[in-house]
C-alpha cells in the first residue's frame, strides 16, 4: 500500500458495517446516559401517577330489545314498533341507543333529580373555598357536561346486553350515578315514546278531519253528476245499455235498407242500360224490363201485337195512303204511346223507390250519428262518475283506516310498557380504575428508554471528535496507521517522551513498532526517507509521537535523524536535553556545519538536530534552497529522516515542509481533534498536493468501551516488568 495525494475532506461515501457498529457501541457507551434518563421519566411517572385522584368506576347491566312486550292484538300497530330484525338494523339500533344514554337529556334528568348543579363534591370544587366564589363556580359549572363526559356505554358482545358505566372519585357516588343513569335513559326512552305518539295522535286528528271533509265533497259531487246527467232513476248502466241497443237496432236497419237501395240501383241501371241500347224505335227493349208481365202491360203488348198484325196484314193489300191502313197506323201508334207510358211509368216506379230507399237511409244515418252522440255524451258522464266515485271511495277509506289507526294509537298511548330492563344494578366498587400505577410505571419505563436512546444518539451525532479507526477512515479518507495508547501516570516531560525507549516491552511500545511497521509497507519498492509528523492543531501529541516513531525505527536498526523543524514553540532539545544553540536555523543561514548541529541522544542510532535560534520568518526559511540542501545532505547520512513541524491550522509551516519531504503523517489525538479542523489541515496539504502516508490515532484510552473491542489485543498481557510506574498523557 503506498500513500497517496487525495482530497481527503470528501471522507468516504456511504455507511459501512463498521460505521454503524461504532455508533452502536457509541451508543452502548452512553448506556448509564440512558439509565438515567430512564429512570428519572420513571420517577416523573411515579410521582405524577401518586398525585393522581383516584377514580371508581361502576357498572349497571340492561337488556335492551329490539320491540317492547306486545300486550295488544297483533293488529294494532304501535308508533315506534319496528319488526325488521337483521344484523345490519340491530348495529344501528343499539348505536343510537348508546347515543341516547350518552346524551344531555339523559344527563339532565339524572342532574336534575339528584341536585348534582349544587353539589360541591361532584363538580370537583374546593372545600374551604370562598362562598361568594363557590357560588360563582357553581353557576359557571357545567354538571351535565361533566356527568357526560363520566358515563361510558359498552355494548356485550353478541348478546342485547348494554353497561352503563360511570366514573367518580367516590365509589357508592359511583354505584349511585350509574344506576340513576339507567333509570334515567329508560324514562327518556319511554317519554320519547310517549311524545312521539302524542305528535302521532295530533297529526291524525287533523287529518282525519280533513278527510271527512273531503268525503262529504265527494259524495256531493257524485249526486251533482246524477242530477245533471238525469241518472236519478235510472243507473248509469242502464242508459248505456238502453243507447247500446239503439245503436244495434239502427245498425240493423241500416243494413237492410242499405241491402235495398242495392237492389233497386241495380234494377234502374239496368232498365237505363235496356232503354239506351233500344233507342226511341224499338220497343223491344220493354220486355226485359222488369215488372213487364203485370196484367195491365200485359194487355197492352197483346194489343200492340195485334195492331201491329192488322197493320201489316192491310198494309199487303192497301197502299200506305189508303185510308185504311192510316187509321190502322194512328191506332198503332196510340196502343205503343200508351205501352211506352206504362214502361215508363214503372221505370218511374223504380226510381221512386230508389230515392225513397236512399232517403230512408239517410234519415238512419242521422239517427245513428244522433245515438252516437248520445253515447259519447254518456260514455263521458260515466268517467267523470267513476272518477268522482273513486275519489269519494279513497277519501272513504282513508277517513276508515285513518279512524282506525287513531283508536290504535289512543289505545297504545295508555300502555307503559318498555323494550328495557335492567339486569344487574350498580354495587359500589372499593378498587380504582385508574391511575393504574403499573402500567404507568412500566410506559414511563419504556419511555424513559427510548428517550434515552435518542438523548443517547443525540450526543453521539454531537460529538465531532475523532475517536475511532472508522472516524479516520471513512470520514477523513486516511489510511489508518495504527494508535498510540494513553502513558498512564506518567508525570514527568522526559520520560513521557522517552517512554518508547525506556519502556519497550509496553503497549505504547507495541503501538509505536506497528505504526512504524505500517509505515515501512507503504512503499516497499521505494522507501521513505524524509517524513513530516505534524497535526491540525496544538496539544495534540504531535511532537512525542514524532520521537516515539523515531526511536521505533532505531530499534530496527536505522540511523534515524530527528528534525525539530516548529521554529515557533521547539521542544525536541529539550526532551532529549540538548543545547538549541547551533541547529537547522543556523545551517540555513550558513552558520555551523551539519555533524557539529546533529546531536546523539540515549537512544541508539537516534539523532536529533535541533532547531537553533528562533528566526522571524520560519516559513521563508523553510522555504529556501539551503533548507532543501540540507535535506538532501542529512537524507545521504541518515536511514530515516522525521520531521517535527508545527499544527497545519495554526501556520503554513507544515504545508510548505510537504512538498520537500517523501510523505506526511497526521496525529491526530483521540476524543479531542475535531473533524472539521482535521478536514481543513488535510485540505492545506490537498492543496500543495502533498504525499499523504495516513493518520495516527493517539492518546487512546484503551480503558473506554468504545476501545475494549477493537484494541483489545494492545493490553491483553496486561503491564510488563520493565514498565515505569509514572507518566502523563502525550501532548
């Protein structure tokens, strides 16, 4: 793995498994925050609860059905009877009568007969109150209101059972409300009754009055209609029937004449037909006429045809002049006018009866229409008649039934029957409902925790510190190098510093070797020399744990130079016990050689060059070739190469020492660096583009829960002989 330039202030995406975990132990770590909390909402319960009055409460049991008792015959029909009987109507049914019972009639007659307006104890007022202001809290209460807001309706479960139940400080009181209250709900129940079927009786009252009214009118009306239509002795039925047989009969002889002029039209048609064919000459035609054989023209043709002979016998032997024979033509023709008048005659004979056949059925036609008429006229009187027979016989029957129905209700308004009863009475109970001290407890309890919980989660999203591998990791996006646990009762500077060395079988020891070994994989092709140690602000061990590093690598062996390069606040001479005379100041400026500035310290393969005389300008300085010279020449004496520079936040010293060493390393001290100051250092070092190697966690209280886990191995063996028995925590 080898270190990296990255922008290190993004941290890392998303929630790992190990994220949520150490906000689980964060979390468990705050466990007593919790117990706490939870056990002070349990108190604040307790003590509530304790304060609270203690209510009984009392229950009376009615059976309520659906119909009251019949007493009456069957077929008198109470106001309020309902005969359904379904799942879905008996829901509705006793809803509504659990509404009744919570209502404020109910509730007033209960206030009313036991006075509860003037009753102190009831509405909850003060004893040793002023009687002016109880009287004033008398008036301004709401007893009703208040005996409501008390009754409870619980309707049994499949049955028609219904408790009434009442609460009250006082148990009889209790007992005795909710009894009133079922008396009381079983009076309205039969008050309402009782009005409803007085409003019934007044409304049929009326109605029946104007319905004898409405039957005396029709009745009226239908004699009226009689007397204009003269239907007084003879029925409707009667005249219809009587103009029903008219109009037959006169069908009937309409038919007949109708069958006659039939006839004779075709009689005349055809002695027209004969007479036209014969012409004026011939007389043949009269023949066929029809009444030709009657004896009068009878002896008239037998003349005519013996005229007619005589005539052709003289006209054989007289000439048509002669005398003869002219007298013989004039009686031809006298005896043929006299045939011709007879036919004509019974020609005439024909048409007079024609025309008197057609006038007769002209007359039953008129006759016809006029009985017609005289029909419809009827025919019309009869539905008027039966509508104003029906009217009158509606208005009959309603004024009988609604008769009858009045004579039920009067009848039914004399009985006090009830659909309820009460089925066990209220008994005082000497056990309170409520405050139910358990239960409260245990919500409290439950409560408390999960308050807790959040109080609990609360600080821990509060806490912006870095504490934990995962703070550096996946917040700051750095390589983890390994932890520094706390020196515990170490007091003394030099032997905190030197804690590594004189004690090398400790934890911090361990720590320190890990750290360095972590450091040397980083890049195994291509070893670190120069390695700048620094940190996001001050006091945060950054100075010790360069020299703690330092003598770890010499223990493997490397010569390794120690390089005080915080020419603000220096403090490797003086852990080491050195003169700061001549030192890396100095070297820049031309002053000294380099073997005589580097000075051996107890450690083996351990030097340290100090940082000479305090220069105004340190980041200039730092800044120059002379100090890049002297990098490169202790780098060609020494293995390792560990700068000491100052906080990255507090100065730019540390940024301009990046980009002439290999890497950087940041300390960053446990529970005390903040992230957003730690994010700001690394964003200075993003900027020059600096070679980041990773963090160091130090000042680690492997004591802490939070650490118990996960650093468990660091103090497994427990402490070591060679261990002293003094120190403080680094800086």
């Amino acid at each position: 793995m080898e270190g990296t330039v990255l922008d290190p202030a993004g941290g890392a995406p998303g929630a790992t498994p190990a994220s949520v975990m150490h906000r689980v132990r964060g979390v468990w770590r705050r466990k007593w925050v919790m117990l706490g909390v939870a056990l002070a909402i349990t108190a604040l319960t307790a003590a509530w609860t304790l304060r609270q009055p203690r209510i009984y409460a009392a229950s009376t049991s009615l059976i309520i059905d659906v119909t009251a008792p019949r007493i009456l015959d069957g077929e008198v029909k109470e106001v309020m009877g309902e005969e359904r009987s379904n799942y879905w109507f008996n829901k509705e049914y006793y809803a509504t009568q659990s509404e009744i019972i919570t209502s404020r009639a109910v509730a007033s007659r209960v206030v009313d007969r036991l006075g509860l307006s003037k009753d102190a104890a009831f509405l909850g007022l003060p004893a040793n109150q002023d009687p002016a202001a109880r009287a004033k809290a008398l008036e301004d209460a709401d007893a009703v209101g208040l005996l409501r807001s008390r009754i409870q309706v619980v309707p049994g479960k499949d049955s028609r059972v219904m408790n009434i139940g009442v609460e009250d400080v006082d148990p009889v009181r209790a007992a005795l409300l909710s009894n009133e209250v079922a008396a009381a709900y079983m009076a309205e129940n039969l008050a309402l009754k009782l009005r409803t079927t007085e409003e019934a009786r007044t409304w049929l009252e009326g109605r029946l009055d104007e319905l004898g009214r409405q039957s005396k009118a029709g009745e009226m009306a239908v004699y009226d209609l009689k007397k204009d239509a003269d239907m007084l002795s003879t029925s409707l039925e009667s005249r219809l029937s009587i103009v029903s047989e008219r109009i037959n009969s006169y069908n009937l002889k309409l038919t007949e004449v109708r069958t006659r002029i039939a006839a004779q039209q075709a009689r005349v048609d055809a002695i027209h037909r004969l007479r036209k064919d014969a012409g004026n000459t011939d007389e043949t035609w009269a023949e066929a006429v029809p009444g030709a054989k009657d004896g009068p023209i009878q002896d008239l043709k037998l003349r005519y045809g013996e005229q007619k002979a005589a005539c052709a016998e003289l006209s054989e032997r007289y000439l048509p002049e002669h005398p003869k024979l002219l007298e013989c033509n004039r009686k031809l023709e006298v005896v043929r006018d006299d045939l011709l008048k007879s036919l004509t005659n019974v020609v005439r004979s024909a048409e007079t009866q024609l025309a008197e056949a057609q006038g007769e059925e002209r007359n039953l036609n008129k006759l016809l229409d006029e009985t017609k008429a005289e029909a419809f006229l009827v025919n019309k009187k009869a539905i008027e008649y039966g509508r104003l027979q029906r009217e009158s016989d509606n208005n009959q029957r309603l004024y009988e039934l609604v008769l009858k129905r009045l004579k039920d209700i009067e009848l039914s308004g004399l009985l006090r029957t009830s659909n309820v009863r009460v089925l066990d009475a209220a008994q005082p109970v000497m056990v309170p409902v409520r405050p139910h001290v358990r239960r409260n407890l245990l919500v409290g309890w439950v409560m408390g925790l999960l308050l807790g919980l959040g109080v609990a989660l609360f600080l821990e999203m509060l806490e912006n510190s870095v504490t934990s591998q995962s703070d550096v990791e996946e917040v700051l996006g750095l390589a983890f190098l390994g932890v520094v646990p706390r020196m515990e009762a170490v007091r003394e500077p030099r032997e905190r510093d030197l804690y590594v060395h004189r004690a090398p079988r400790s934890a911090v020891a361990e720590c320190c070797r890990a750290v360095r070994t972590n450091l040397l994989f980083m890049s195994p092709d291509h070893p670190c020399k120069t390695l700048v140690v620094t940190s996001s602000g001050p006091q945060e061990g950054k100075s010790t744990t360069c020299i703690n590093l330092g003598v770890a690598m010499a223990q493997s062996g490397n010569r390794v130079l120690l390089l005080d390069t915080d020419m603000r606040r220096p403090r490797l001479h003086r852990a080491f016990g050195v003169p700061n005379d001549l030192g890396i100041s100095s070297l820049v400026v031309g002053e000294g050689s380099l073997d005589k500035a580097v000075k051996s310290t107890e450690v083996p393969n351990l030097f340290v060059l100090p940082c000479g005389p305090l220069p105004p300008n340190p980041a200039e300085l730092l800044h120059t070739r002379a100090f890049a010279e002297l990098l490169r020449t202790a780098a060609e004496k020494f293995d390792r190469i560990i700068l000491d520079s100052p906080p990255l936040n507090a100065v730019v010293d540390a940024a301009v020492l990046a980009t002439q060493a290999d890497g950087v390393v940041m300390v960053l001290k446990a529970g005390r660096t903040d992230r957003g100051a730690a994010k700001r250092a690394l964003r200075s070092l993003a900027d020059v583009q600096a070679r980041m190697f990773g963090a160091i966690l130090n000042d680690v209280d492997l004591r802490q829960p939070r650490y118990g886990d996960t650093y468990l191995g660091y103090q497994g063996y427990g402490p070591t002989q060679d261990e002293p028995k003094g120190g403080v925590a680094p800086s």
